[in-house]
C-alpha cells in the first residue's frame, strides 16, 4: 500500500468517525472534568477570579494576579481562556490557595455560562464590550448579552467589576444580585482614575480614588487604553479587600506583557510601542485615536493584518489607514494593509500613506526614518520579531 493510499484511508476514517468522537468527548469527558475542577475549587481555591471582556483580558488578568500574588497565595492561567484550559488548570490544584485569577473567553457561546456554574466566580472583572467574533457575535449587543451569562451566575454573594466607562458593560449592573464596583474615569466609578497623563518618554500616571482615599499611581504603560485594565485589577484588589496603597506601589514595577502595547527604547533612535497580537477593526481605531496621548512628536503609525474584518474588509483597512493618517506623520501599510495603502495614495497623493512591499522593506524604510514614535499594531509576530532585530541592530551600532 502506498503512502498516499494509507493517507487518504486515515483521512476517510477520521472524516466517517470524527463527529461521533466529538460528541463523546463533550458528553462523556467534559462533564467529568467539569465534577473534578468544581471538587478542587471547593477543596481548595477561597476566591475564584473571572476576566472576561472583549479586549483586554490577558493584561487585566496579569495584573490582577500579580497584584493579588504580592498579598496573597495566588495561581493563574492567563491567554489559555477555552473551557477546556480552564478546567484542567483548576484540577492541577494541589493545595490551598488565597485565590485563582482566571481568564475567560466569551467565545464560543455557553463558555461563559459553563464556567459560572462550575466553577462559582466570587469576582468578575468585565473589561469592555466590542466587536470581537464578527462570525458569531454581529452586534455589541450580542455580545454583551453572552458576557451576562457569567454575571449572572454569580449570585448575591459575588462581585461584579464593571467598566463604568463602556455603556454596554456598565449596563450589566441592571438586575444584577452581585455588588457592584464600576471602575473607569467616569465620576461615579467606585475605583476612579483622575488626573491622568500619558505621554512619553514619561508613562501613564493617574490619582486613583475610592471613597474618601488618593493614591498617586505610576505604571511603566503608555498611553490611555491600558488604564480600563489597571483599574480593573485594582478593583479586584478592592473587591477583595486587599491593602490598595501596597498594590499602587507594586503597580509601577510591573511591565507590559510581550508585543501587548510594550515600549522599546533605542537611545538615540526609534521608541516602539508593540502591540501586534490581536487587531480587531475596532480596538485599532481606539489605539489610533490615542496616538495623542502617547507621543507629542513625530509619529509612525504602522499596519499589519486585521483581525475579526467581517465583510467589506478592503473597506476596513482603508478607513484604519485614513484614521492613522489624521494622527501620525507617516503611516505604512505592510503585509495583508499594504495594498489598501497603495488604494488610498492613488486616491489622495496628499495623504501620508505608503504601501510597503514586505517586511525586509519596511525594516529599511524604518531605519531610514528620524527617531520617531512608531507604532505596530497587527495581527502578526512577524512585526515583532522585525523590530527586534532592528532594535538589536541599533543597540548594536550604539555599543560599537
């Protein structure tokens, strides 16, 4: 028998008994993971910790639990947010913890609601609603509707953490038996950030209030969009009725996570700010309209691959590249933005847009460039690992 006759037999096999494993594994396996995490949490986890939300939940759940580590007997499992890494997380408890900070995807729908009766959320930290899932969730609606599945499960015993900042998040207070904490900038937030400033080669700082109390808070984040996942930890720090004054002192040690809107200093040349995991239309709009609040000099704004287009994508891409353009002295579009950007110079020469044809150009075009702010966001590592070789280059050159 060949090989290609045994593939294809091992290919019609899967095919023919593929589904039926399938339906065993989520009704045979899956209940049973489900009964040995709920016995580990009531064994041994004190205080469950959920972060859900549209954007942001890998950096709230870092900081939460970071914050939360420093005080109390903490565990995490941060990015692996699909109920099947949730509950095998939850079952490798050995012993007692303070508390297990956990993310949690609102997708594929019932996660949510899954997780909420197995595992009995004491916290939920919801940190906005927005246009993630396009092939699923067609409307902010929809999603918040699936982001109520948790917070209603809570119960009157839990905690809600929500984004006073963001309507639809907010609204998830209304008939909620959960106390509610709303964290933002708005001046009814129970954890309030005032008095905010951002602007590099300084990083973000605020005064946060709650109640009666101010603290003086400095991070090593730029920019303003980190400050909904700073709050959101701190409220759970609140939440939990931890010292809030320790945390704000811990705050302004802990670094971005990787390619998660970190800075990358060269002196001398360009400052990076990564942002290259995830780059739904909406959360790149948000980061473009911020470039103000990050840098007050030259700006370069540079566009890889979109995530979560829907339909008309061609259209989205055009409509970032326009955005950035009214923000940043030079935008560049590269991989799946490169021809967008091309269309949009044809369009209006008077824009500053190019099209960059691969990522060796772009590395070229950039070390050409004046010491700049420049911005990546995409969905791509391959934009991370590019300015890190020119990063290393540039280190390089300046040790020589």
């Amino acid at each position: 028998m060949s090989l290609k006759t045994l593939l294809n037999r091992v290919r019609l096999s899967t095919a023919a008994w593929g589904p039926a494993l399938l339906r065993a594994y989520y009704t045979g396996v899956m209940p049973y993971w489900r009964s040995v995490a709920a016995r580990k949490r009531a064994a041994f986890c004190t205080n469950y910790v959920a972060v859900t939300g549209s954007c942001g939940k890998t950096t709230t759940t870092m900081l939460a639990s970071t914050l939360l580590g420093a005080q109390r007997s903490v565990r995490t499992s941060n990015a692996h947010n699909t109920e099947r890494n949730i509950l095998r997380a939850i079952r490798h408890l050995d012993g007692p913890i303070d508390a297990f900070v956990q993310e949690v995807s609102e997708f594929p729908p019932g996660t949510l609601a899954r997780t909420a009766a197995t595992l009995h959320p004491d916290v939920a930290i919801i940190t906005s609603i927005g246009l993630d899932h396009l092939n699923k969730f067609r409307t902010r609606e929809a999603v918040a509707a699936e982001i109520a599945t948790l917070t209603g499960a809570i119960g009157d015993k839990g905690t809600l953490c929500l984004n006073a900042d963001d309507d639809l998040a907010r609204g998830l207070a209304a008939g909620a038996r959960a106390r509610v904490l709303l964290f933002g900038r708005a001046a009814d937030a129970d954890v309030r950030a005032e008095n905010v400033h951002s602007l590099l080669p300084e990083r973000l700082g605020f005064d946060l209030v709650i109640g009666e109390r101010r603290w003086p808070v400095r991070t090593r984040f730029a920019g303003t969009l980190m400050l909904t996942n700073i709050l959101g930890a701190l409220a759970a720090v609140h939440a939990l009725g931890l010292d809030i004054g320790r945390a704000v002192a811990d705050l302004a040690t802990i670094e971005p996570l990787r390619n998660r809107m970190n800075v990358v200093e060269v002196p001398g040349g360009h400052t990076f700010l990564m942002d290259t995991i995830k780059a739904p239309t909406w959360a790149t709009q948000m980061l473009v309209a911020d470039l103000p609040n990050i840098w007050s000099g030259r700006r370069i704004f540079v566009l890889g691959e979109l995530s979560d287009k829907g339909n008309n994508a061609a259209a989205k891409y055009r409509r970032v590249l326009r955005a950035a353009a009214a923000q940043a002295d030079l935008v560049l579009g590269v991989s799946h933005a490169e021809s967008a950007a091309r269309r949009v110079c044809r369009s209006d020469s008077t824009l500053p847009i190019e099209g960059v044809a691969g990522f060796d150009a772009l590395e070229a075009l950039l070390a050409a460039q004046p010491p700049s702010l420049v911005v990546l966001k995409g969905n791509s590592l391959k934009l991370g690992t590019m300015i890190e070789r020119l990063v290393a280059a540039g280190t390089k050159g300046l040790a020589a």
